[in-house]
C-alpha cells in the first residue's frame, strides 16, 4: 500500500515537472518527462510494485537469495582449486596414464612422414642417410639461417 502511494507521488511530481517545462516552451524535454512521469503509474496498475514489494519484505525470499550467493561461492571456490591442482582427478589419472604411456614409448606418437615428397636427407630409396630420424634434419635450420640471413636478421 506504502509502495503504491510513493510511485503515485512520484507520477504526480513529474507531470507537475513536465507541466512547467512545457509552460517554459521546451515541449520536447517535457514529453519526455511525461513518460517518464508515467512509468511509477504503470508498474503500479500492473501489480509489478506489489510483487516486487511482496519479494521484497519477505525473510524467507532473502534467506533465498542467501543461498543462492553462498551456492556460487562455492562453485567459483571449487573452480579455482581445481585450476590450481591441475583439474579434477579424472583429468590428473589421465595426464598421469599419457605421462607413464610416453614415457614407456616418447615416440609412438611422433607423426610419420609418410611417403610424400623425398626429404632432403634421404636416399632416392626412401633411406636416410647417416644419423637423421624421422625428425627435423640439420638442413632445415641451415635453411632457415638462409632465410633469416637474407632479411637481415
């Protein structure tokens, strides 16, 4: 009831507001104040205030909202512990199974070359020629000495 008068005095001071403004031949700023006067009114015909002030004064409702903060703190509590360890326990057993399975064999999972172009170390037969693996060759940083030599770099 409180809540209904105030919005309903409000309205009135703001048309009394607009009427001045408009007596003063600013029409634009007083239509706009108009609306403005009118929106108090509106939420009070649309039972939008009496709910709002029904949310408002009720412990229960605030208890609510209560824990609803104390739900997110602890979600965003957990977050960041889990950040610091590492992520959750099944994500560390499975780091951990990748860590025992590369460790038992590092290059299993190195790509293959394939048999695509022939690399500069390799023999017409698809061998390589002394020590070089299937990794970068010693030709490919002499290349990029090249490069960045004749940028000036």
């Amino acid at each position: 009831m409180i809540a209904e008068t105030i919005c309903s005095a409000v309205s009135a001071a703001g048309l009394g507001i607009a009427a001045v403004t408009a007596y003063r031949r600013r029409f634009l700023t007083a239509a706009r104040t108009a609306a403005y006067a009118f929106v108090p009114v509106g939420l009070v015909l649309t039972g939008t205030v009496e709910w709002i002030s029904g949310i408002a004064f009720r412990p229960s409702v605030w208890l609510g909202f209560g824990l609803l903060g104390a739900a997110w703190l602890l979600f965003m509590a957990t977050r960041a512990v889990e950040r610091r360890t590492g992520g959750t326990r099944k994500e560390r057993r499975a780091a951990a199974r990748s860590a025992r399975h590369d460790a038992v064999a590092p290059a299993a999972s190195a790509p293959s070359l394939g048999a695509g172009a022939p690399d500069r170390g390799s023999e017409p037969g698809g061998r390589v020629r002394g020590k070089q693996s299937g990794g970068a060759s010693g030709d490919d940083f002499s290349d990029i000495e090249a490069i960045l030599k004749k940028h000036g770099i």
